[in-house]
C-alpha cells in the first residue's frame, strides 16, 4: 500500500458571528454555548483527538477569546478548587498542549473557503481536517476517526455525507456520487453548493467533516465568490475532483445542527437522555412538559 501523510492537524472555522443566537452570542462565541455541560467546541476538539489529531488550528474573529482561554490553564480556578479537595479531572479535556494549538484570524467573513486559507500557513504542504463546530457528530466510533479510517484506505480527499430529504438540500452542500467503494464509502464525482431541490445530483448533503489535501489551499488563492456571495469551500473541492481521489464517508451516527435554535435544543434533549447521571430526570421533565403542552 501507498505511503500516506498522517491526518496531524485539524482546522476549526470559528470566525462567525453566530446572530441567529442573539442575544445569548452578542457577548459570548456560539461556540461557547453549552450542550448539557460542554461548550459545542469542546465536542469537536475531542472528536479531533479520538481521531488522532495532534494540533488544533482555531480560525477566529473579533470577539472570541473566550475560545482560547477554555483550552487555556485556568490557574486562579484550579488553585481555589485544589484548595477546597474539588477535583479537577473534569478540566482535563479542556487544556491543550502547549504547542498543541494555533489561532488566526480572519478578519472578514468572507466564507468558509476563506477562513480555511486563512490558516495555510500553519497547514503547509500536509493533508488536513476540517470540523465545523455547529455540525454535533455524535456517535462512536466518531465521526472524524471513521474518515481517518476511509483515508488510510484511499486517501486522497474526503467529506462526510449524510442522506436528507431532498426538499432540504438547498441549504447545504451535495456531492454526485459515483462508484461505491463499500456501503459507507462512495466515490464522489461533483460537488454543488446549496442547489434547488429540482437541480440536486443526490439527496447526500455536506455534513460539516473533511480531509483535504493541501493543494486546495493553491486552489481557494483564486476561487471566486460562489453561493451567498462568499468563497465558498465546496466550488474549490469541486474544482480538485479528477486531480485526486475524492470519496464520501456516510457517518455511522447522529447530527445535530447545532447552527439552527431548534438543532441546538434537540441536541441538548438526545444528549442529556443518554447521561446516567441526568437521563432518569430528563426523561421524566420531558414526560411531564409534554404533559402539560396537550
């Protein structure tokens, strides 16, 4: 089998302004919005490490230093908490390494697209992966390892897809699929951003994961504005399908778009059901609201 650069670094696009929340974000990053106990940022960075993923890039905004100061030492809280006999295993996972972490901003949202070149030359010439931190992929293995594990199959460049119904694909990214490699591995012959349902070559949308190639960092120099009037990430992948193996990995799991208000709260629901610590309870608060709503 062919040699393959390892998936090492990992970029987060976290640069947005997050209006649909307001005005829970106008002081505070919607990544930093809570799921149950978590901040949502928190579920991509260990989805990323289950993966493998040795350096997290956070391309940010005006506005978000919340986002490093979580994955920061919090010296003041953890000396008080030492110093009660709390315990700070619960904080583990919110501190990375130094070195482990890199920040750039983007400085206007000028699209996905741009707020990946943005981050190039930490990138350099390795393959990387994309999480969008509004996309909860929940599911074990997670979603990204189970691309890792298409990668190490075929290489090349990746997405994660998911089927929905084609009256909703107009809000997303769709891949043509061509060839399947296996039940959960397609091989992918064109990309569409947000097209009308009757236009779409499939049901299968863009479902917030990636592994690309460097060499889309060369193609986003030059892309023009697409969809919305921004540089959209999907026309530059478009144009690299034919260059490079391009393959869709089906995600054996949930999503739950945690962009829109109701994702958001469906999310918080699904995963608080399954805590053994909270699912009696929610589940019985459930009962008794939907109770009182009939």
């Amino acid at each position: 089998m062919t040699s393959r650069k390892p998936i090492r670094k990992a970029v987060f696009p976290v640069a947005g302004l997050g209006t649909r929340f307001l005005p829970a974000t106008k002081a505070i990053p919607k990544e930093m919005l809570p799921i149950v106990d978590r901040p949502l940022i928190q579920y991509a960075v260990d989805e990323a490490r289950e993966a493998g993923i040795e350096q997290m890039i956070f391309v940010t905004g005006r506005g978000k230093s919340a986002i490093e100061d979580h994955f920061d030492i919090a010296y003041e809280l953890e000396v008080t908490m030492t110093q009660r006999g709390k315990d700070l295993s619960v904080l583990g996972p919110t501190r990375l390494m130094p070195g482990n972490c890199a920040y750039v901003r983007q400085q206007e949202p000028l699209g996905l697209g741009h707020a990946i070149w943005c981050a190039r030359d930490i990138i350099g010439d390795e393959p990387f992966a994309i999480l969008l931190p509004d996309e909860l992929m929940h599911g074990r293995p997670g979603c990204l390892a189970q691309m890792v594990e298409a990668y190490d199959q075929v290489g090349g460049n990746l997405v994660s897809v998911l089927e929905v119904p084609r009256e909703d694909v107009s809000s997303y990214g769709v891949i043509a699929p061509g060839a399947e490699v296996s039940a959960s591995l397609t091989e992918v012959t064109g990309l569409v951003e947000k097209p009308a349902a009757a236009d779409a070559p499939s049901n299968k949308i863009i479902s917030g994961r990636y592994i690309l190639q460097s060499e889309v960092m060369r193609t986003l120099e030059d892309q023009e504005k697409g969809a919305g009037g921004e540089i959209q990430l999907t026309d530059a992948m478009a144009r690299m399908i034919g260059t490079q193996p391009f393959h869709a990995v089906t995600f054996a799991g949930r999503r739950f778009d945690c962009g829109s208000k109701a994702g958001f709260v469906e999310a918080t629901l699904a995963l608080a059901l399954e805590r053994e610590d909270l699912g009696a309870e929610v589940r019985a608060m459930a009962e008794r609201e939907l109770g009182r709503s009939t």
